[in-house]
C-alpha cells in the first residue's frame, strides 16, 4: 500500500514512511467525500476507498500563524472584520498539502491524538451551503489588512488620559494620505458646496450663494466645479474602500436639523438620502444643531438614529477640526426609515420630542466588496489504530487474486481461432488455384484476377524519350550551355 508525500510529490511505502521518523504521519482521507482524482500512475495498484498522505506531525499539532483560520461572520453581505476577529474559535487549514479547502477546529485536537502515528479525516459535506455559513479567512490576512485591530491596549490607555477631554479614541480610523486630507477639508470648507450639490444637482452652481464663494474652491467657477467633482469622488472611494463597516447596531446615534427630512413624517415612511450625512453621539451637540433653545434660530427636528450591521461610516475624531462634535460621516444615497415619534429628557430644556429612525443599505451589494472569506469543508480528526495498515494489505492481496481468477476465466472465451482458420483454408484454395499470368498482364492482390499493366506500358515509352533528350559531346572550342543545352563558343583570352 502507498501513501502521496505532497512536499517531495512522489510515492512512499506506508510502513517505510513510519519507521524513517516518529514525526512522521499518516492522513486518511475519503476519497468520494472530497472527489480526489487518481493519479496516472495509480492503475490498479490501489482500489482502497482511503487517500493515503505521508506527512509530518508539526502540520496537524503546531500549524503556521498563516495557516491559523476564523469562521467570517457576515451580515448583509458584509465581513464583520471586528467580531470576526475577535472569534476564539479557531481552525487548523490543512488543505494546503492536500489540494482541498479543509479546515479543523483546533479545540477538537485533544492532547490524546499526540501519541497517535495515523490518522482519519472525517468530512461533512452536508453542511455547505451558498449563504456563507462555512466560510473562513485566515487572520493573519485579517489583522494585516485592518491596521487598528492590534492596537486596542495602547488605545485603551490613551483613552483613559483623555477622557476628561470627552474625545473619542476608541475606534481606530486609518487612511491614506489623499483620503485624510479630503475628510479633513471636508469638515472644515466642503460639506456645504458638496451637500448642496447632491441635492439640488447642476442648478446649485447658478446661485447667489455659488457665485460669491466659488473662489473658496477654485480660481475660476469651472474649477470650483471639477473640484467639488474630484471631492466627491474621494469621499466615494473612503467609503467603498477603506472605511469599517458597522458593527453595533445596538449604539444610538443623533442628528439635529434645523429643517426636517421631506416626505418623511409617520411611521413606515422610507426616503433616500443624496447628501453626506454627519451625525454624532453627543446628544447635547444635535440639541445645539437643530436650534432648540436658541432665540432668532429655526427650531425643527431631533433624530435618535440606529445604524444597520454593514453600513460604512467614517469616524472624523482624527480628520475633523471640530473634535468636540464627536462627529461619524455616513456615505451617500442610504435608505432612512421612520419607527416612531419619542422624547429625550434635556438638563435645561426638559423633556424635548425625537424622531427615531433606522439607516440602511438601499441593497446588500451598494458597497460590497471582496471579503477574502472562502468555503472550507470542516473536517474531525480521529486516530486511527496500526492493524489499519494490516487490513489493507489483506484487501490488497484478496483484490489481486480476484484479478488473476477472472483472467483465467476469460483467456479461453476470448482467443477463439475462427478467423484465422477460415482464412488458412483460403490461402490453400488460392495456393492450388494459382496460376501464372501471361505477359504484359499481372494478378491483382485484392481479387487475384489478371490484369494488363498499362502504366509499366507508359513508363518504357517515356524511358527511349528521357534517352533521346541526351545531346552529342560539343566539339573542341566550345562547351554546353547548361539552360539552353546548346553548343557555344568559349572565349579565349
């Protein structure tokens, strides 16, 4: 019997590869569970169910930091990259070997398996589905690719420095240097322009107001225009791109304004949103905003806001010039739904009335991206005892003599000399029938009939022409032109 070595890519004896190195293993595999292909060379060597590979311990007991797995936890077709992360159930990808995406709970691995020398990988393939219930990503690949995930105990300190300064230091937000710059400005100067634009579309660029501060985001109005464009197509990329995706849907979040949404006054309500939205976790600085309290201010609206799983948003505590709004950036066109009217107490202006709404996806794919998760079948592993390797080499042996048994039987059905009798019999009738043929005729193979031979005919004809072509020896003087064939005269010097 014989086992696959993945690294050196060849056979191995099963009993050789074990008595070489106690670190050495063996890996039992269905073949049917996960439809391995046979090997050209295999033929009939191995009629085993088992796919057989010679490894080392260190692959199932100490696995590589890359090889480390988490199952993705997705909600509206979006990674939870956090509580993805923060999973402390981890899995051994052993696929890499195998040419197969398995994966093994690395807590099912008991301390008993250590002392075992073989193995069985048992695989259940039922659970697979389309809806991303089996997917993984290794969390090394996880961690590099969200920069803030290894910095919460330095984060956790900084906060507690600062919490009398009430800035927000939790969240980790992190960009290149063209993004940070483009959030940065947009807080200070182009939330106006920008938001204006998404809403009224190209007439905004033919008011008043356009017309006297054009020169705040351009030399020209043509140049205020494209940069506004250009600003915009930043604020698109953050959010598609490098901002976190929501995880807490549980955490409250307010906008004041100081004119309300339109069409959107009861229950049930949905509007979409074509602007940037900034809303904050400050309740008292949505108070100031809506001018609640404020004489010669528009009093409107207060809205108590929950944000579904899955929805960008950028935290501005480190790109905004206003840190004590505690501002959170939300992208463009979301979906707001109203719940219900409520009211919130306030220390000097009681109990003030709120609109409780919920912001979402318009659909799961607005900002999807590539999550890097992967279907991996999950495999238990179990030991296998050492009489393994005994009773495949008893099937083996009885496979080999059912082989040679039904060889035996076939042999004399299948050389039956009938043709070659009947053709013996007519190679002797044609041998006593032969007879010679006369000349200028010859005996056809196929039906033994003579025949005139017209084309030998042809050729001792056309053999006197090539003869009568040949010309005379030229004379002295003068020698043969080889195109022409003609007699010339040589020039004598």
């Amino acid at each position: 019997m014989y086992g696959y070595d993945p690294i050196f890519l060849e056979k191995r004896k099963l009993k050789e590869w074990l008595d070489e190195s106690d670190d050495n293993i063996l890996v039992i595999f269905d073949k049917h569970s996960l439809k391995f292909s046979a090997s050209p060379n295999s033929g009939n060597e191995n009629k085993s169910q088992d796919k057989v590979f010679c490894l080392k311990k260190q692959f199932l007991f100490n696995p590589e930091i890359k090889d480390i797995y988490v199952k993705c936890i997705i909600e509206n077709d979006q990674l939870m990259v956090k509580k993805t992360y923060a999973n402390k159930t981890t899995y051994n990808n052993i696929g890499y070997y195998i040419n197969k995406n398995v994966v093994i709970d690395i807590k099912t691995i008991k301390p008993a398996l250590h002392n075992e020398r073989i193995f069985k990988v048992v695989i259940n393939t039922e659970n697979i589905d389309e809806a991303g219930e089996n997917k993984y990503i290794s969390k090394e690949t996880l961690a590099l690719s969200k920069i803030g995930l290894f910095k919460t105990k330095e984060i956790n300190v900084l906060d507690k420095k600062i919490t009398k300064k009430n800035i927000p230091y939790k969240e980790e937000v992190y960009f290149e240097r063209l993004l940070a710059k483009a959030l940065l400005d947009y807080s200070y100067k182009w939330d106006g322009p920008i938001n204006s634009y998404l809403r009224l579309g190209l007439p905004y660029f033919l008011t008043p107001i356009f017309n006297d501060t054009y020169k705040v985001y351009g030399a020209t109005k043509k140049e205020a225009l494209f940069a506004i464009f250009s600003k915009i197509k930043d604020l698109d990329r953050a959010f598609l791109e490098a901002a976190p995706r929501h995880e807490d849907s549980a955490k409250i979040y307010y906008r004041g304004m100081k004119q309300p949404f339109e069409n959107f006054t009861k229950e049930g309500d949905s509007i979409t949103v074509q602007n940037f939205m900034s809303i904050t976790t400050n309740f008292k600085v949505a108070v100031g905003f809506s001018g609640i309290g404020k004489a010669g201010y528009s009093k409107c609206c207060i809205y108590k806001i929950w944000i579904s799983n899955g929805v960008p948003y950028v935290n501005m505590v480190n790109t905004t010039k206003y840190k004590h709004e505690n501002e959170t950036l939300l992208p463009r066109n979301l979906k707001l739904t109203f719940i219900k009217k409520s009211t919130l107490p306030h220390q000097f202006y009681g109990e003030i009335p709120v609109i409780v709404i919920s912001v979402s996806l318009q659909n799961n794919d607005q900002f999807k991206i590539p999550s890097g998760c992967k279907k991996f079948y999950l495999g238990k592993l179990i030991g296998v005892k050492s009489s393994y390797l005994d009773s495949i080499s008893e099937s083996k042996t009885k496979t080999k003599t059912k082989i040679k048994t039904k060889k035996e039987k076939v042999m004399p059905a299948i050389i039956e000399p009938t043709k070659v009798i009947i053709e013996k019999k007519r190679t002797k009738k044609q041998a006593t029938n032969l007879k010679r043929c006369p000349n200028g005729t010859r005996k056809n193979k196929i039906n033994g009939l003579c025949e005139s031979i017209s084309t030998n005919s042809i050729k001792k004809e056309k053999e006197p022409l090539k003869q009568k072509t040949k010309s005379k020896r030229c004379p002295n003087g003068s020698r043969k032109n080889k195109i022409s064939g003609l007699c010339e005269k040589t020039n004598k010097i």
